[in-house]
C-alpha cells in the first residue's frame, strides 16, 4: 500500500494538506513516500554536529567516571582508612556507581518525558560536579562509596538521556552515527581516565586529581546546555509547533524553505497518536502498556536484551578492574596495560561510527559477537596453563610465565575490538525501538537492565574469579556471549534508515527481522524513485 504522493510532480509534493495520507501508511505498516520526501536534504549542518558534540560529553563524564576508577583503586594505599582496600571493599566502590546509575537510570527516561530532555542532562551534570569533587576530598572508605553512589546517579541520567536526545534531534540517515559519536566519547573518557591515572600513578594522593577532574567536563556541559534547543518530538507533543519548526529550520538549514513546514506536518502526523495516548492515559497506564501492548512487549524486550547482552559480557569489569588484573599477572605498568585495552575500545568504536548506518546494526551485532567469545575464550584458556602452578587462582606476589600474560592480554584486545565494533554501541540506540508515547518509559527500563546487569557482573566478579578460578569465570562469560549472539540472530531486526515513528511498523506481527528489511528495502525504492525525478 502506497500513499500515491510519487504519483503527482514536485509541487504536489510540496503541498502541507497532502500529509494525511501519512497516517495511513504508518497505521498500515508501509513507509510513506511523502514523509520520505519531508526528510529533507543530504547535507548536515554544523549545527547538527555542535548540539551532537555538546550532548556527547555526556558520554564522556559516563566513560570517565567508570573507567577512572580502576587506576584509583590501585593507588589509594591507605588514604581511606585501611592500610589496604580490601576485595570486598573495592566491589563495594565500584558497585556503589553501578547502583546509582540503576536508580538514575531508572527515573530518567519518565522525568524526561515530564520535564523535557534537556533540564534531566542539566541535572546530571550537577550531579556529576557534586559527586566528583565530593571523592576527591573523602577521607573514609563510606563517603568514597556514598559519592561514587552519587556519581553513579549522574552517569544513569546521562547514559539514558544523552543517546535519546541525539536520536530525536538527529536526521534520520544519521541517527546510528550520531549515537555511536556519544559511545565514541565513552570510550574517550575512558582512555582519558587511564591517561590521567598513569600520569597521576606515582603522585602522592595522585588518586584524588584522578577522580576531582571529571567535574571540569560537567561544568563546561552545563554551560553548554543554556545553548541547545529542547527535542522537537517534546516540543510537537506540548502543542509547542512553533518551536518545533525553529529547531527543525536549524537541524535542516540547508534544506529549501518549504520543507520546513511539510516536515513539520508529517512529524506532527507521525506522533498523532502518541500525543493523544500520552494525554488520554496515566502515567501508570503507559507503563503497563509496556507489558500488555504487544509492539510496546517486543521493543521492551529487545531493548532490554541488548543491554542485559552488553553487560552480561563482563566487558565493565575489564574497565574497573583491569589494572588490578594485569597487575597480577606480572604486568609492570598495569595502568599503561589498560590504557592499550580502552585505546583498543575507542579505535575500534570509530569504526562502529563509520559504518553502523551503511552495514546495519542487525549485520554488525550478527558478525561481531562471535569474535568476543574467541578472545574470552582464548583468554579462559591461557588463564588455565598460566596458573596452574598455583592451583588455577591468581596469587598476589607470585611469577606468572610472560607468555600466557601476553596472551591474555592479547585475548583482552580481540575481546575489546569485538565489543566495540558492535555490542559497544548496538544497544544504546534504544530509543528508536518505542513509540513517543512510551521512549521514555522504554528507554528508562532499558538503561535499568544495563545497570541491573553491569550490577550483578561488577559485585560478583572478583568473587567469581576467586569461587570458580579465571579459566572459568571467562569461560563463563564466553558461554554468556554465545547466548547473546543467538538472541541477536532470532530476535534483533534492522531498523536502520526507517525515522522513529516508521520503525513502529516493524513489531506488529512480531520481532520484525523479515519486516525491518522490507520497509528498508521499500524506502530505499522511494528514495531512488525521488532522486530520478530531481535528476530528470
């Protein structure tokens, strides 16, 4: 079914009373030929990519203050109190920040549906400078947890808010990119964070410059956020349309003036329903519609898989504890180690940058996943011959062959290289998986999973290497990936190229893997069929 729009000339297409039809397409499953027109220009506009540069140092305070802390725990000595952290006290500050960003993750989404996207990025960034320098001058072990707590809340308002903004701000060709460009900015906060954390490794209470810094990025973001418009989907859904097409006449500035108010009217046809369920319904009505409403059921799934994939991994606790794990193995400069590891993470997730909308996030998950179960299962297997003369345990003090070290550290690199091209990134597109009604309910649950998850992995993984040895805890993680590359291969569909409202279509009869690539396929038919046109 076709909305008949390719069957008139330019004009015709150009005509705001023609964007009825659009309704029908969506109600239908179909792409609609005229929204596809109302997408507007090729090109994008320094404006897009100054409002995307400035979300993103979101991502980088995310990677900052998950990655900073695994240099701080080796240097911290007896600054706390005890002469020496113990393993039970370190789980407990790493997994302090995991709790809080469940808890801020968990209200973000819904408060922004309240409050808009913005002033909830604005207010993690509080959270971030209170937290930041609150660590910096704590004296006990208690109120370095209580504020790692209190970070943890800023990187779960962040980490759900930041990639949800982009993708409503965003043109839909460049949607993918434009998330991935905030993952790029993790992964830079995180090779930042081993970066100051050797340069500060051999400075007395060096540790407290390592934590204290983060507030700097904080402050300039906050700055920033007096200067970026608010979401136009939030701004339609408020009745705000005026708004709406000033931010839209700046994200598509090189577009021709008449395109702005079809834009408009197809945008605000697209989110009809949405607005009239968000304003006929609870907000306790909404989120149960997430259980009882099938479309709303298949996203919340796939949304809260991936991210349960990308935790259940125990890719984090490589970032938390990396440089105590290569300091058992014998590594000399165990920082330095784990500098190469998030440098291999940041390379490797420019490569996710370039290619997620022209590969597909669907074909990057399918190939990529296997290559992370090779190097953990590499890695459980050099852990096996390496500690065998100490009963298959990592002993504090003893010789470990250079050999098996380096092939652990070799393993770590094809993990690494594996996650970030796809897993890394994958999952954080998660707001295109709702409708506008329930993204932020949707997007909450799902960054709530991530946590839930980076939760249970973070707090039992020392635990874990000591109850069933190295060998088996990355066997155990191996075995994890596998079920996650299976989840993928039955149940994740490509929606790369379909706009937000579009990608709805895709979960009416099911998980939408056949149906993701029919639409995609039939929009990429319209496209050709208008650039014909403009050429003749």
């Amino acid at each position: 079914m076709m909305d008949g729009v390719h069957n008139g000339d330019s004009a015709k297409s150009a005509d705001p009373d023609a964007y009825f039809p659009v309704t029908q397409c969506i109600a239908a499953g179909e792409i609609s030929e005229y929204a596809v027109v109302a997408e507007g220009e090729e090109r994008t506009t320094w404006f897009v990519w100054l409002l995307v540069c400035c979300c993103t140092i979101s991502g980088l305070l995310f990677g900052y203050d998950t990655g900073v802390i695994s240099g701080a725990l080796v240097t911290i000595d007896g600054d706390l109190g005890p002469a020496q952290l113990s393993n039970g006290q370190k789980e407990f500050i790493t997994s302090a920040t995991t709790l809080g960003a469940l808890l801020g993750g968990l209200a973000a989404g819904a408060m922004s549906d309240w409050t808009g996207r913005r002033p909830v990025l604005g207010m993690a960034d509080v959270v971030f400078m209170g937290g930041a320098i609150g660590q910096a001058v704590s004296h006990t072990v208690w109120s370095m947890i209580g504020c790692r707590f209190l970070i943890g809340i800023g990187v779960g308002l962040a980490s759900c808010i930041a990639p949800l903004y982009i993708q409503e701000l965003s043109p839909t060709r460049l949607r993918g990119r434009m998330v991935v460009l905030n993952v790029v900015m993790i992964t830079l906060g995180q090779v930042i964070a081993y970066g100051i954390d050797a340069g500060f490794a051999n400075v007395s209470a060096g540790w407290r410059w390592m934590v204290g810094l983060g507030s700097v990025p904080a402050a300039l973001q906050f700055a920033l956020l007096w200067y970026l418009p608010e979401s136009p989907r939030v701004l339609v859904r408020r009745g705000n349309m005026e708004a709406a097409r000033n931010v839209l006449s700046r994200v598509y500035a090189l577009a021709i003036m008449v395109i702005f108010p079809i834009q408009l009217k197809v945008l605000h046809a697209t989110v009809k329903q949405s607005i009239e369920i968000a304003n006929s319904t609870t907000f306790l009505e909404r989120a149960s519609s997430m259980i009882t409403n099938p479309v709303n059921r298949r996203a919340l799934i796939i949304g809260c898989g991936m991210q349960a994939f990308q935790q259940l991994c125990g890719f984090n606790t490589l970032m938390y504890y990396s440089a105590s794990l290569f300091q058992e193995i014998g590594f000399n400069q165990p920082t330095a180690v784990g500098l190469i590891v998030s440098g291999t993470n940041f390379l490797f997730t420019l490569f996710a940058l370039k290619y997620i909308d022209i590969v597909g996030r669907r074909r990057i998950m399918i190939f990529s996943a296997p290559g992370m179960v090779v190097g953990l299962t590499l890695a459980s297997v050099a852990f096996h011959y390496m500690t065998i003369h100490t009963g298959g345990n990592l002993v504090t003090g003893a010789h470990y062959p250079q050999g098996w070290a380096g092939i652990v550290l070799f393993s770590m690199i094809i993990f690494v290289a594996s996650y970030a091209t796809g897993l890394g990134n994958v999952p954080w597109q998660q707001g295109e998986l709702f409708s506008l009604d329930v993204r932020g309910i949707g997007t909450s649950l799902s960054t709530a999973t991530n946590w839930a998850a980076n939760l249970i992995i973070g707090s039992t993984y020392l635990s874990l290497m000591s109850a069933i040895t190295p060998s088996g805890a990355f066997g155990f993680y191996a075995g994890l990936c596998m079920l996650g590359w299976l989840f993928c291969v039955f149940c994740f569909p490509d929606v790369s190229g379909l706009s937000l409202e579009e990608v709805q279509s895709v979960f009416k009869t099911g998980y939408g893997i056949r149906e993701s690539e029919r639409l995609r396929r039939a929009k990429r038919e319209i496209k050709e069929r208008e650039n014909v046109k403009m050429r003749g």
